[in-house]
C-alpha cells in the first residue's frame, strides 16, 4: 500500500504539477474510481461490469482524454507527459484499493494507515538520498509550515478521515469526495497561482463528473423511483 498509493502517486502527481495546472491535475485525479471499478472487475470474481458500470467508465474515459486534448494524446512534450503522469497515478491508486481489499480486509483502519505511512517513509528515504543529498534542515519557515501541513494535515490526518467516512458511509459516498476537489483546486490555483485552464478542461471534467454520477448509480435510481406529485 505505501508504494501504490503513496509513493508511486505522490511523485507521479508531484511531478505533473511542475508543468501542469493544479486544477487539471485535480481533474484527473478523479479518475481514481473509475480505475477502481474497472480493476475489480477484471480481477475480483464478485465484481462484474454491468451495463451501467460499463457506460460509466465509457463517459469518464472520455472526459479524461477530452481534457488532455486529442493533440496532446499522441504527442510526448512536457505537458503531455505530466498529463500522462497525472493519469497513471490514479491507476496506481487504483491498483492499491484491489490489493487492500484483497489483503486488508479485517484489518484496523488506523493499523492500516500507520502501516502504510511508515513502509512509504522507508521506501521513500532511499531514494531521496540517491536524488536530493545531501540532506539540509536550512529551509524558510514558509517550506517548513508547507512540509508540516502537508504531513500532518494532508496526509496523516486525511487518512484518519479518510477511514472515518468510508467506515461511516460507505465506499460508495467516497466517489462523491473526487468530484469535490477539482472546484476547489481549480478557484484556489485561479487565487492563488493565476491559473487559467482550456475550455477543454472544464468540458472534460463535466463527461467525467457524468461517468462518475452513472457509475455510483443512486441518483439515476432516484430519479428513476420518484414519484410525481
């Protein structure tokens, strides 16, 4: 789990965001459930495609490659290998629910986590010596609030969170968390970064939050059960 949902992510993310905006990085992090369902049906036996689940995938696949842009599909310049960085991340996310749910199951949620911080902490500082030493702790107060809210708050207690309302919810409630953080990525890199993203963006984000909506499927059954007044 550390590897496939911290490190191999983390740096395929870290770097994607070097050259790509943060919203459309976002966007395409909400592809992670759409790898999850299609993962589970190609190697869990109790987890079949369906129809819907089919077409859902079909919508949210095509909203990613909308917002790559058809050009930047067969091109290998920076900014389309970010995109694809950003892309393989979320299959590397979805590889690691697969394993978790095949070798975790039972376990305790905070075991789990700790579990899977301290193995990507092990994995990690090899290879940030081979590519960052030598080490130096002269940094800005600025980069130290940054490391800290990013441990402590975006990856510690995330986590906590995290195993909270999937425990409280259900899995299915966590799609609706991948469609919240592309709007709020996308107002705070316009605040903040003068980010300013292709119409194609916003236009594949909407196909993806489309898949996402026929993949869950409850407000389709919703829809479908209301009865008129």
């Amino acid at each position: 789990m550390g590897l496939l949902n911290n490190l191999i992510p983390f740096s395929l993310l870290n770097f994607a965001q070097l050259i790509i905006e943060s919203g459309l990085a976002s966007i395409f992090n909400a592809a992670t459930a759409l790898w999850g369902v299609l993962l589970a049906a190609l190697f869990l036996p109790d987890e079949r495609l369906t129809l819907a689940k089919t077409l859902g995938i079909g919508l949210g696949f095509l909203g990613v490659a909308t917002a790559i842009g058809l050009s930047h599909l067969t091109a290998l310049d920076p900014r389309s290998l970010a995109q694809i960085a950003a892309l393989l991340a979320t299959l590397s996310y979805g590889f690691a629910g697969l394993w978790a749910r095949k070798h975790l199951a039972g376990c305790s949620p905070l075991i789990a986590s700790a579990g899977m911080l301290t193995c990507t902490t092990l994995l990690a500082l090899p290879l940030a010596h081979v590519t960052e030493a030598p080490f130096t702790l002269s940094l800005s107060a600025s980069t130290w609030a940054a490391i800290a809210y990013a441990a402590i708050v975006g990856t510690a207690a995330a986590y906590l969170l995290y195993y909270r309302v999937l425990a409280a919810a259900g899995s299915g409630n966590l799609l609706v968390v991948t469609l919240l953080i592309p709007p709020v990525a996308i107002l705070l890199g316009t605040a903040f970064l003068n980010e300013a993203l292709p119409p194609r963006a916003y236009a594949g984000f909407g196909l993806l939050t489309l898949g996402l909506i026929v993949l869950d499927g409850r407000l389709l059954t919703r829809l479908r059960h209301k009865k008129p007044t």
